[in-house]
C-alpha cells in the first residue's frame, strides 16, 4: 500500500511539474512579447505650426495548435531565420545577424532548438564557433500610426518572430550596456 502511495505521490509530482514548465513556457513568452513593445510621441511646435508623431507597436504571442505552422523563413533588410519546426516543438535551422558587437553579420545554426507554445529557445552557434543562449517568441505584432493615440492613420499586423539582444562593450575602462528589439517578419 505504502508503495501505491508513493508511486502516486510520484506521478502527481512529475504531473505537475510539466504544468509548471509550460506556465512557465507561456510566461516567458509573454514577457519576451512585452519587451518588444513600444510607444513613442513627439510633438514639435514652432511659430503656429504643430507636428505631431505617433507609433505604438503591440506584440502578442501567437500560439500554433501544429508547431510545425511556424516552419518557414523569416527576415528583415539586416538578419535571416530559417526554421524547420517538427509537430513535436523539436527544432533545426539557422541564419544571418548583424551583431553591433562585431560590426558585421555572422552566419549561425541552431543547436538544442525547442518551440514550447510560442516560445522559442536553443543556442545559435556562430560560424566562429562562439555560443550564445537564444531565446525568441512567435508574435502578432500590430503597429499603429498617427498624429497621436486619438487619432490613428493606419493599424498593420503581421506574423512574425521577434528577441532582445543585450550588448556590452567595454572602451578605455568604460562599460556600455544595450539592448536591441529584433523582429523579423514571416517571408
């Protein structure tokens, strides 16, 4: 009886700790998708003229029933993300970045490459040889445009995958630290 019991203890643990990792998966996600968010408005004025300027860029991660849907290439004028996603998350591919890092692109695959929900994550392995974790989300991304956020001109979304990169770079005994919004729309 006492061996049922603990066999069931068991069971509900690893049951519930593959919960907690897709909460965890969902969470991640949403907060990938959040920090490709922004807002920006400018106003200028001089002698009786008025300018206005607004964008407001809204990301939302996109869940696929089938992770194999988000296969497909995916670019901007600058990077390339090639990706062959199976039913069961399991992914391969690779691409092209421009690190400002490095002042130039670099060539990368994806090793460890897994899709959890919308949430992507792996290493990308630089044609060098240098490793960095990857971590990414599938996103519908809405950009509003106008003169403020009474008055918008036009509303466009699209499919797409989107990541921050940090950057550091130390010069002369300084530190730098930035990050860059990465979203490459799907091709």
């Amino acid at each position: 009886m006492f061996r049922i019991g603990l066999m069931a203890a068991f069971l509900v643990c690893v049951g519930l700790g593959g919960v907690s990792y897709a909460q965890d998966a969902g969470t991640r996600a949403r907060e990938l998708a959040a920090a490709l968010d922004k807002t920006k408005y400018k106003k200028k004025e001089k002698a009786n003229i008025s300018i206005e300027f607004y964008i407001d860029i809204k990301n939302e991660p996109a869940v696929r029933a089938n992770a194999a849907e988000y296969s497909g290439t995916y670019a901007d004028d600058e990077s390339r993300l090639d990706l062959r996603v199976a039913a069961d998350g399991t992914v391969t591919g690779g691409g092209h970045d421009t690190s400002p890092e490095r002042g130039q692109g670099g060539d990368f695959t994806l090793k460890d490459a897994r899709v959890d929900g919308a949430f992507l994550s792996g290493t990308k392995i630089y044609t060098g040889g240098e490793a960095r974790k990857f971590e990414a989300v599938f996103v519908n991304r809405t950009i509003a445009n106008g003169q403020n956020a009474g008055k918008i001109d036009s509303r466009d979304t699209s499919f797409g995958i989107g990541w921050v990169e940090n950057h550091s770079r130390v010069s002369g005994g300084s530190s730098e630290y930035w990050s860059n919004r990465v979203f490459l729309e799907r091709k």
